[in-house]
C-alpha cells in the first residue's frame, strides 16, 4: 500500500462515519421502526446491517461500470443526484403513508370503559381493539416493511464515494481502489449499526405506556421528515 492509498483509505474512513452521522436517513427509520414493531436486537441489527450493504453496493457497482467503461464523472454525478431525489421522495411517501395508518390505528385503537352489570354489582374495565379494523393492506404485514427500507436504502446513493474516493484511487490500481471502497463501506455500516443499537438500548428505558399506541404514527412522521430533511435540507 502506498502513501496515496493510504490516505485515501483514511480519508474514506473518515468521510463515512461523517456522511453516516450527519446523515440522519442512515439509522433513524431503524430505530424508530424498531421501536414501534418491537423488533429482536437481532432483526434489528439484520435490517440496518443488509440496507446499508445495499446502500452501498449501489453506488459501488455503478462507480466500478463508470470506471470500467470510462463514463464521464459528470454524468455519473448526473445520475446519482437523480437517485438520491428518488431516494428522498420515497422515504417522504413511505413515512408519510405509515403516519397516517399509524394514526388511523392509534385513534382506533383509544382505551374505552366495559361497563358490566350482574345481579349483585357492577364493574368495568378498560378495552381497547387493538387494530382489530384499523389494518391498511400492506402496512399491517410486518414482513413487508424491511423490504420496503432496503428498496429506498438502494435507491439512495452514497454521494461522496463515487467522485471523491473511487475514481481517485482507480487513478493508482484497481487494489487501491478495492481497499478504498471496502474502508468507506466497512466504517459507513459499522457507524450505522453503532447508532442504530445505541439508541434502541436507549429509547428501551424510556416510558412510553401512554404514547405508544402512537408509535406507528411517530414512526412514520419520523421517516417523512428524514425524507424532507434530505430534500430540501440536503442532509
């Protein structure tokens, strides 16, 4: 490895854990959905750890087919500008859809008294339905919702690997270029699972009994402004 790769292995690393934090698309529609559909550790860790590989990988095999071909970096620059605009309006449009089934439910789904008469007394208890009406086709499937993340998570681009990292190192040998990808890719999704796990451990301690029949709500409000925030705040 020469000094050159070296630094641009450095400057990769560094460059991800940056573009991950200050990114908040990478990590909260995981913590956020995670709390809401009550997710494992485990599935959690799964989600976050196979959307950022796909995440990735989009912008890698797309800078690997430029490189090879000799397409002009504007033009890639071109195209994943529009990928992340695709990437931007499909978090706004899935969060912003979850949202509101998420309140239609939580409005459904309002604690109401049982008031029951016998010959000798009467009592009542607190019912709710539990979404027993309030279900969208789609959104009620719990199996569908990672799908959807790790469809938006392709479709956004890492937007500084392309011009600043891997047509840099292609310059030097294709084992630079290697070695600078895998050091961007490697600290973006171990960044990613870090605040991920965090914050979920975190938010566990939180008490959140009165709210939470507004955790699909909060969710989805959540993951809509994530999008408006990469849109028009270009996070």
């Amino acid at each position: 490895m020469n000094k050159e790769i070296l630094i641009l292995c450095t400057t990769a690393a560094s460059i991800g854990f940056i573009h991950t934090i200050f990114g908040p698309d990478h990590y909260l529609p995981f913590i956020v959905m995670s709390k809401a559909r009550k997710w494992p550790v485990s599935k959690t860790a799964v989600i976050t750890f196979l959307c950022g590989i796909g995440h990735i990988l989009s912008s890698v095999v797309l800078g690997f087919i430029g490189i090879a071909f000799g397409v002009a970096l504007m033009k890639l620059e071109a195209l994943e500008a529009f990928r992340g605009n695709l990437a931007a309006w499909a978090f706004i449009g899935f969060g912003f859809a979850y949202f509101v089934w998420g309140l239609h439910r939580a409005i459904r789904n309002k604690p109401h008294v049982h008031l029951h008469d016998h010959k000798e007394s009467r009592h009542h208890h607190e019912h709710a339905h539990h979404g027993e009406h309030s279900h969208v086709h789609g959104l009620e499937n719990k199996n569908i919702t990672p799908w959807i993340l790790f469809t938006i998570f392709v479709l956004g681009p890492c937007e500084p690997l392309i011009p600043i990292l891997m047509y840099p190192a292609a310059k030097n040998s294709i084992s630079g270029l290697i070695l600078v990808t895998a050091a961007f890719g490697t600290v973006t999704i171990l960044t990613m699972l870090s605040v991920v796990m965090v914050s979920s451990w975190g938010i566990s301690f939180i008490p959140l009994r009165k709210m939470e029949r507004y955790a699909h709500a909060l969710a989805g409000g959540t993951i809509c402004l994530s999008g408006l925030a990469i849109q028009f705040l270009g996070l």
